[in-house]
C-alpha cells in the first residue's frame, strides 16, 4: 500500500462525520423547540406530577447519600424548566452540592429562574460531550434521559461519558423508559409523529440494562419498578375528568391513581411499570 493509500485509509469519513454532525445539530433544536414551549408538560396532570415527584425522590432518598459535601448531578432540567409539581432539584439530598444539567441553553435559563432549590450550579452540556473533568461528581441521578436518543449507539456514548465523570465509587441511579409495558410502542409511535411534546427513543428492557451498565463499570446493586399508570389511556382519562369536572376532579384521579398503584404489587410490575430503575456503584 502506497504511503499516500495508507494516509487516507486511516482518516476518518469526513461525509460520514458531517452527517452525524448535522444530525445532532437537528436534536439539538429540536429540544430547544421543547423548551421554548411553555405547555411541554401540558398533559401531565397536577396530581401525576405530584405522583411522578413522589416516586422518584423515594428513589433518590434510597439510593443516593446522604453526606455534607457530595456533588450530585441530574442530567436533565425538563421538570425544572417548566415549574410543574414534577420538579426534582428542590428534594434532593440539602447537603449535597448539586448540579443542573441540559442540552438546550433554553431550559437551563427557565430552570435557573424557577428552581426552587438553593444553590444549584447550571450547565447548558451534551449528555455524550459533558463539559465536565473525569470523576468529578460523587453521584448521578439520571431521570429518563438517555432514551430520548435514536439509536442504541448514542445510547452507549452517553451511557459511557456519565460514568467517565463520576468517580470510582461514585453512585449512579437512572430510570428509563420500559419497553416491556404493552403500551410503550404505541406512545413511541405518537412521539415520531410528532403528537407528544418531545420523542421517544431507543432504550432497553431492565435486565439488559443492568448487563450493559456491569459492562460499561458499574456494579449494580438494586433495581426496581417506577408508576404503573397506563400510559396514554391515563392521561386521556384525566384529561376528560379535568374537563369536566374541573377542580373536583380530584379526588376520582386520586382513586384512579390509588388504584393503579396497586399494580406494583402484582407479579406483572415488570410489564405494568412506565420506568425501570437501576442503581450501582463505579467499579474502580
């Protein structure tokens, strides 16, 4: 092989990588879109949210910390930015140093005006290109963030990037969206028409996930189950109740809710469940 063959043969595909390019500067409008939109989270309704903030500070509150000093980064500010009863940063642990992050400069500025939590520190950041130093968070907590991506690879560099900057011995919680609930596809396919306020993305059902962070350098230690409202079906129902019954709807979607939560019971949770979690520990 001629000097010159070899040169280029070890280039990379500048087209190639010009496609990717151009691909994430079209995910990242699009979430800025998302957070232009004051009504993003216009289907949730005031006691989901409240249930959705419930169940994953209970997570937080069980599986990270709860030490003076310890840098805990959430690795998306949708909750934050659009002021809902969902919101997270405010229940985190108080001692803790905590940081805000997200892709669109948009909901880290709305997040920033509106947190309720004090002494939060800001980052507009790619979730695959952190602008932060190797190991330099003590915990992660990773709300339903990387299945918004549309590919498994982009999965795996988000994933791995996470884990680069938390440090050994560090602890890292996500949730994810679960394939396994029979509804998921359908709620997919309405986010790639573009009928859902954001899109859905790849993601993995818990006992690959758990194979995939053990191989990526996290030893997980629990896993669980998160809301087991049935999506789509849920929401149109309380939709019509607030509709029609305005602000004495309460108490029937609280019932409703009460109900559903019986689910988490049951031997089928694995399929009921809109979320997966996992917690583990980096490996050093």
């Amino acid at each position: 092989m001629k000097v010159r063959d070899w040169d280029s043969a070890r280039q990379p595909d500048l087209q190639q990588l010009q496609a990717v390019e151009r691909i994430r500067a079209m995910a990242d409008r699009s979430w800025e879109s998302v957070a232009a939109n004051e009504r993003a989270s216009w289907y949730l309704d005031p006691l989901v949210a409240k249930q959705k903030r419930a169940a994953h500070l209970t997570l937080a509150h069980k599986w990270l910390e709860e030490r003076a000093g310890l840098t805990i980064l959430k690795t998306d500010l949708f909750e934050e930015a659009n002021s809902g009863d969902d919101e997270l940063l405010s229940g985190l642990p108080a001692s803790a140093r905590l940081i805000g992050m997200d892709i669109a400069p948009t909901m880290v500025l709305r997040a920033r005006a509106r947190t309720k939590a004090n002494g939060v520190r800001f980052l507009a950041t790619d979730v695959r290109h952190i602008g932060l130093a190797s190991a330099s968070v003590d915990a992660i907590f990773s709300n339903s963030t990387l299945d918004h991506f549309s590919s498994k690879e982009e999965f795996k560099e988000a994933l791995r990037e996470l884990i680069r900057i938390l440090r050994p011995g560090g602890t890292f919680v996500i949730t994810l969206d679960n394939p396994r609930n029979p509804l998921y596809a359908f709620l997919r396919r309405l986010g790639g028409r573009g009928w859902l306020s954001f899109p859905l993305g790849y993601t993995m059902p818990l006992p690959a996930l758990v194979a995939e962070l053990q191989d990526a350098g996290i030893e997980v230690s629990a896993t669980d189950y998160v809301i087991h409202n049935p999506r789509v079906l849920s929401t149109a129902m309380f939709l019509v109740a607030r509709r029609v019954l305005g602000r004495f709807a309460d108490r029937p979607i609280g019932l409703l809710l009460r109900v559903f939560g019986w689910l988490d019971r049951l031997p089928t949770r694995g399929y009921t469940a809109c979320f997966e979690a996992a917690r583990g520990t980096k490996r050093g």
